[in-house]
C-alpha cells in the first residue's frame, strides 16, 4: 500500500538526518513530515482539478497564522511553490496532507507565496511552517459533470425566482413558457413563424425586473437588423423567442441570465453576472428576398 511505502522511506530518512523528530530531508533547506494519508489515484499534478488548502506559520511564532482554500484547474510544480517543495505538492494525492520548514524564499513567487498577507515582509531566511493539504482532486469527466450539476442548480434557482417574481405581479398566468424563459404575447397576428435563416427587423427595449430601463432601440433609432439563428447577434434568449413570434408581433421576455449575458456580464460592464432581465421586443419587418423589399405589417 502507499502509505506503507511513505513511512518506510520517512522512517529511513529520519534516522539518517539531522531533522527534528519526525521530520525528514527533501533538500534545499525543505523538511517534511506526513500528517494525514489520503487515497490512491492521481496526484494534485495529474489532476484537472485540485483544491488545496495551505496554512503558514512562523516558526516558532504562533502569532502569525495565515490560512486559505484555493481551487485550480492544471497545476504545476513550479505553479505551486520554488524547487522541491513545489514538487513535493505535485505528487500529493487527495486528501493528503504534509507539513513542510522551509525557508520564505521556498515560496516566492509562487502560488504559496499569496498565502502570505499583502504588505507583510520576510527575510528570504526566515523559517516558516507549511501545512498543506490537497481537498479534493478531479478527472476532467468529474469536473465537468460538477460544473454541469453546479449550473443547473442555479438555472432551477432563478427560474423559480423569476416565476415567483411574475406570480407577484399576477403576470405568470399570462405567460408562455418558451425553454427557460417565459414570453408574454402583447400584440398578436397571423402568419408563419419566424425562422432561422430570415433576415428581420427588431426594435426593442432592456429591462432590469425592478423596471429600470438599460437599452432603447427608438432612442437612437437603432432597429436591430440581423439574421435569425446567425451566432452572436442576439443573446440566447431573444434568439429563442422570436422563433415563437410573426413579422408585427410584440411581446415581453422575461429571460434568465444563463439565457442572457451569464455569469460573465455584459462586455460592457452595464449588465452584472447572473441578472435574469425582461426585453420589449417588436418584430418591425422581414426581409423578402424574392424582390429585395422589407415587409412590415
């Protein structure tokens, strides 16, 4: 078993060194010693995912205690911290945890060296307890699936805040629900439903749900031509709503932030991550490619 394997070597390390007691010798100044054994698998190093927790205490100073989690995707030795110490993180497994002396220098510019207060000055000589432990390492199939189950929490979370938002407001009755969003006709006609492909006319407004108005097409006249279904022409959700309207109709789109700008925001910074929106959207005309005329009704 591994761990059998790691005390052997401790234990033959000790007795051949000058380390405190319990302690062994990487090199470099670096001594260690194993606190907890975790299992088998891959190492931080091997991992897409690790999350790693470190706490850094002067030698011989309780006073000075700094601790922090820290989740990455694809670390490296030289990632993590200088020389052995870096590489001796790498080949840790999950839920491993080791106690490293090392000098600061051991840490400079490396990740370890930011759990270490902003400000606060250390003589590269300066002996420092490490305690590290590796909290949870990934496959890239597991971080994925993760991501998958963490994003759908929160689409099922504000979907059910905006269907309560529209209950309030005694709106949701009025609602088609269209995917993740919900679309209220306000003015319906005849006809075919749009299409991808078709080139149109949009002109429209932006909303936060308190009714604070973000963006209004009319102000600089500035209807929106664009072809349905073309990437990067409309946010998800006004692509999705319109395949369910006709050249004149209007509606209202009260669209979830996954369907909107995400958890990113806006490039331009005016729409914050994860903010569900409501869009006053009009289809003015549709392009007839037959004679080469727009036709609005």
């Amino acid at each position: 078993m591994r761990w059998i394997g790691c005390v052997l070597i401790s234990i033959f390390l000790i007795a051949c060194s000058n380390a405190p007691d319990g302690y062994s010798e990487l090199g470099d100044g670096t001594l260690f010693r194993m606190i907890r054994f975790g299992e088998v698998g891959p190492t931080a190093c091997e991992s897409h995912f690790v999350k790693i927790s470190c706490k850094t205490t002067r030698l011989g100073e309780e006073a000075y205690d700094y601790h922090s989690d820290y989740g990455f995707q694809s670390v490296s030795a030289e990632f993590l911290a200088d020389g052995l110490l870096g590489r001796a993180i790498c080949k840790m497994h999950d839920q491993d945890s080791m106690r490293f002396i090392v000098p600061f220098s051991t840490l400079k510019d490396g990740l370890l060296d930011e759990y270490t207060p902003d400000g606060y000055k250390l003589a590269d000589t300066t002996r420092l307890i490490v305690d590290v432990g590796v909290l949870s390492t990934m496959t890239l199939t597991d971080f994925e699936a993760a991501q998958e189950m963490e994003f759908r929490a929160g689409v099922i979370e504000e979907n059910e805040y905006l269907r309560q938002h529209l209950e309030s407001r005694s709106l949701l009755s009025l609602c088609d629900p269209v995917d993740d969003l919900y679309m209220i006709k306000t003015k319906e006609v005849e006809g075919e439903f749009l299409t991808s492909g078709q080139e149109i006319a949009l002109d429209y407004t932006g909303h936060f749900l308190d009714g604070t108005e973000f963006d209004d097409s009319s102000k600089d006249q500035s209807t929106l031509y664009f072809q349905l279904g073309k990437p990067d022409q409309v946010i998800r959700g006004i692509d999705l709503a319109l395949r369910k309207m006709r050249n004149g109709e209007e509606a209202r789109l009260y669209i979830p932030s996954h369907l909107a700008f995400g958890q990113s925001g806006s490039s331009t910074g005016l729409i914050p991550a994860l903010t569900p929106l409501m869009f006053k959207v009009k289809v003015s005309a549709v392009f007839n490619p037959t004679d080469s005329t727009w036709v609005s009704r």
